[in-house]
C-alpha cells in the first residue's frame, strides 16, 4: 500500500489528522492480517469443550451399558482377592515342646554363666573345675542342684573331691532363667533326667535360698545334705506340652 506524504513536511508543521488517520488505518489492516492468519485455529471456547465431554460421557455410559465402549466395571479384574500382606497371617512365634523352650532359654544362659568355668562340654577340667556330666548334684534333686547355683559351693562336691569355690551364680538371675540353666544341664552333654525344672519351681528354689540359714555364705556339702536334699515343690510340666518359646507360656498348637 502506498502511503502519502512520507516525507515530513517542512514548510508546514505536520498535519497531525492525517497522521493519526495512518496509525488508524494501519492498525485496523494488521488486525485484518492477524485474523486472516489465525483462522481455523483459534482455541475452542472452554463451555463447548465441558459441553462436548459431557455428551461423550452420557452418549459413553448409554451405549457402553452393552459393554461395548465404557464399562467401568470390566476396569477390574472378576473375582480378584488380593495375596495378603507379608507377615498378615502371623500369628507370632510358633509354640515349641516344653523341654526344648527350656532348653533353649538354659543354653544362654550356659554360655553366659557356666561355661567359662564348667567348659562348654561341661566336663570342667578335673583339677579345678569338676564335671557336670553325670553328677548326682545334677541330675538329683532339683532343690540341691538349684542351692549350689544360686548360691555357689565350698568344699567336696558329689563325687568327694574338693575343686575350688564356686562363686553364686544366682545375683539378678530371674525365676525363667534359673529354670532354663536346670532343665539345661540336666538334659543335656549327655544328662538326660527327661523332666521341665518349670518356672514355678524356680521361683520356690529363689524362696528357699532367700530364706538359708547360711544367706550369704557359699553351700556346703553338709548344708546340701542336711537341708536340700527334695524335688523343688510345683506342678509337674509334660515335657512335650507346647509353649511359647519367647514368654515360656503355655501356647496354642500351631
Ligand atoms: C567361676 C567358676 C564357676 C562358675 C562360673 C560356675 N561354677 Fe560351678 N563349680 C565351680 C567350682 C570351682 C566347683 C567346685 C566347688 C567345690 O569344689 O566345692 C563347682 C561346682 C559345681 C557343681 C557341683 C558339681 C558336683 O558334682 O557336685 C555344680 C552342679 C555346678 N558347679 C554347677 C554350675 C552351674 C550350673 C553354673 C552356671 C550357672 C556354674 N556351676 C558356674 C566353678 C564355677
């Protein structure tokens, strides 16, 4: 387009109607061009598009009802049980045989208490250490077995010998433990009584070593033989009955 009056006017100050009629004009041709260019391809009204995906999702739901476009329901699989969760079916420790809780508890306490002494066969070491392997005093009465432990020994042993002075073994130690470290020994490096020194028993032991007449003082052979020579009072455990091998509780069968 061929614009007049380019050339500023020097005689004359500009001819400012005309000028503003230019801008005008010129303005209202770029508007012209520009919507020439975005024909086709301006953005779509907002409420014609919710319009349209309201009609889909009608038009969807009637047709789809034959199961052919939108079934909802097909979006999940039929008759789909979830595998449970790792550890959702766990019902705690399983039970365990009465004898081999014990056991188990006992063997810590070997190996925490006893052993560094006894040996880890329990055969001791002949000079200083005796062997608890086939002694009287430990496969004997639970109450004399149960005083040497709680309270230590001075003087012969089972066998007639004097080794040493057992230092007590009973300081801190709970009613489970002493239990534990009986049916232990008893029952195994080749002792086998068969029988639970059962919790119950050990309280009573932890009683009557409590009430000595020597407190204090380490057990002696004349002491033993005088005052302890009985089976700890408590009900007799089955060996086989199942426990909870953690609290040593009677438990359910698995
Ligand atoms: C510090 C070393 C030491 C420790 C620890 C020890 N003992 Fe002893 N034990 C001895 C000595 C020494 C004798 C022998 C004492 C004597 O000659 O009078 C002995 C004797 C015994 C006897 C007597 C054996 C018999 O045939 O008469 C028994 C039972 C016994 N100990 C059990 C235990 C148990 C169970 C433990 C662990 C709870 C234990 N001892 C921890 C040193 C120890």
């Amino acid at each position: 387009m061929s614009l007049p009056n380019q050339t500023p006017d020097l005689e004359d100050s500009i001819n400012v109607t005309e000028a503003h009629g230019r801008v005008v004009r010129e303005a209202a041709a770029c508007a012209r061009e520009k919507r020439i260019v975005d024909n086709g391809i301006e953005p779509i009204s907002l409420w014609a598009f919710v319009a349209c995906g309201v009609v889909l999702l009608i038009a969807g739901g009637i047709l789809g009802s034959g199961g052919r476009l939108f079934s909802y329901g097909k979006v999940f699989r039929e008759g789909y049980v979830r595998t449970p969760a790792p550890g959702a079916g766990d019902t705690g420790p399983v039970p365990k045989e009465a004898l081999a809780a014990y056991m188990a508890k006992g063997s810590k306490i070997y190996s925490a208490k006893c052993n560094g002494c006894h040996g880890s066969d329990a055969k001791g070491n002949g000079s200083t250490f005796p062997s608890l392997v086939g002694s009287t005093w430990v496969t004997g009465e639970t109450e004399r077995f149960a005083m040497i432990i709680l309270n230590g020994l001075e003087g012969p042993v089972s066998d007639g010998k004097t080794y040493g002075v057992m230092p007590p073994q009973g300081i801190g130690m709970a009613a489970e433990d002493l239990a534990g470290i009986m049916t232990y020994v008893r029952n195994n490096f080749g002792n086998a009584t068969g029988d639970v020194v059962t919790i119950d028993m050990a309280k009573a032991a932890l009683e009557i070593s409590a009430a000595r007449k020597n407190a204090g003082k380490s057990a002696t052979a004349a002491e033993l033989t005088a005052d302890h020579v009985k089976a700890l009072p408590g009900d007799v455990l089955d060996p086989k009955a199942l426990l909870d091998p953690i609290t040593l509780a009677p438990g359910k069968a698995p």
